[in-house]
C-alpha cells in the first residue's frame, strides 16, 4: 500500500489473540531535551475552548517483529502531551530525528463487523483534538505495563460503543500500521458482534463520536468507500483495506 493511501503496513497478519506476544517492561520514553519547547507549544497551542485534553500516561511502541508466526510487541511508557507534541503535531521529526523523537504510542483499531452485515465506525465528535468530524474506528491506546492489548480493546469497546465480551466473537488481529499523518502504529483486530447497527447506534458513547459512520462488508461497497475517503481517517482506510483482504 501506497504512502498516498494514508497509511502504510508495517506487518501483515491475521494472527490470533494467542499469537499475539507482548512484553511491557521497555524504559519510559524521553522527549530529547533540545525538543521540548516546540511539545511545550504544541501542547499549549491544542488547548482550544471545547477540546478535551488529559496527560496521561500510555503505552509505546518501542519494538515490533514477526517471529515463527506471531506478532511481537515491545511496550514502553509516553504521555498524551508527548504525542499531541511529537506525532501530532511534528510528525516530520521522524526523518530529522529518528524514532527516538516520537511518542509512538500503540494505538487499537476495530474492524467492527455488525450482525447485519456492516462495517461499524464512529464519526469523531468535535470535542477531540485529532480527526474531528471524521469517521474513525472504535479503539484507543493502552495502558503502561499492559500485556493484554485485545483486552485493552475490548475495554474501549465496552466505553465507547457498549459492547460487552458477550456480544463479541472471537478477535482476528489482522495488521499493525502506521497513521502516514501522525506517523502513529495501530493494531487492527477484525471484531465481529452478535448486535446490529441499531442496537450499537443506541449504546453509542456521544461524547466521542456523535454517530455511526457504516458501509456493508463487500468488497465493492468498502471499495467505493475508500474511492470516496474524504471523511475517513487514515486508519478508517487501512481498516478497510485490510477488511478487503480477509473478505
């Protein structure tokens, strides 16, 4: 996939919940000092009236390979205000500055399959300071020292849209990416639920998403789709491509 697309594949799956191996006990992760008056501004300068914004601590990236058939995950410790700083809002500094630079927090993206045939998304509020207005999948970041990534989604899942372990089948981890415009890593894991898109409309957290945002699970609906991708993030793309492939 092309860097045009939006995003770029870093490693292709499927893989099973239990192929997925994760280690959490990487360094907390260090903005370089020389660096820390442009994240002290962009950080500041996303302090806009209506925008919620907490600094919390979240999981990094730090390391990833595919070995013997599995995915493997190396997790350290960032902060939100170190990735509104670096990713969000000086993604370049991954050329000038290497890795090292950035806050790289893991992100979790669900290819929410509907009992009814549709490809579920939340359109972001206007109340998040990245991609408002935009189609987005259900997901978020992890939590330090988190070895359980799909529990983690899961519990996204539970917040943001109501869906119990219950409702869930099995999950498929399909892809790890890279958001091409935050230059951000997020895992995709196909999650297919026994509701439908009126049932998940109805438990819909509004402070995150204002709607549902759907297209049907066929390859030539998800591919107009992505012809006509203005509205969708660039992890609502990839998501889509990588539904393509397992369809």
């Amino acid at each position: 996939m092309s860097q045009d697309e939006g995003f770029a594949i870093l490693a292709r799956g499927p893989w099973t919940a239990a192929q997925l191996v994760v280690r959490a006990d990487g360094p907390r992760h260090v903005i370089p000092p020389a660096l820390e008056p442009a994240v002290a501004a962009a950080w500041s300068a996303a302090q806009r009236p209506g925008v919620n914004l907490f600094d919390g601590p979240i999981a990094r990236l730090d390391q990833w390979m595919v070995v013997d058939g599995s995915l493997h995950l190396h997790l350290g410790t960032t902060g939100y205000r170190a990735f509104i700083g670096s990713n969000a809002a000086h993604p370049e500094w991954v050329e000038r500055h290497g890795r090292a630079a950035m806050s790289d927090p893991l992100g979790t993206s669900a290819a929410l399959l509907a009992a009814d045939g549709h490809l579920v998304f939340g359109m972001r509020s206007q109340q998040v300071a990245l991609y408002p207005g935009r189609a987005h999948p259900f997901g978020g970041t992890c939590d330090p020292g988190c070895i359980d990534v799909v529990g983690e989604l899961r519990r996204e899942l539970a917040e943001e849209i109501g869906l119990a372990l219950a409702d869930c089948g099995n999950p498929l981890i399909l892809a790890l990416v890279e958001d091409r415009t935050l230059r951000q890593p997020e895992l995709i894991v196909l999650v297919t639920t026994r509701l439908d898109r009126t049932a998940l409309a109805a438990r819909l957290d509004a402070a995150e998403h204002g709607q549902l945002w759907t297209v049907p699970a066929t390859a030539t609906a998800v591919r107009d789709a992505l012809a006509d991708g203005a509205s969708l993030t660039p992890v609502t793309r990839a998501v889509l491509a990588m539904w393509l492939e397992v369809a």
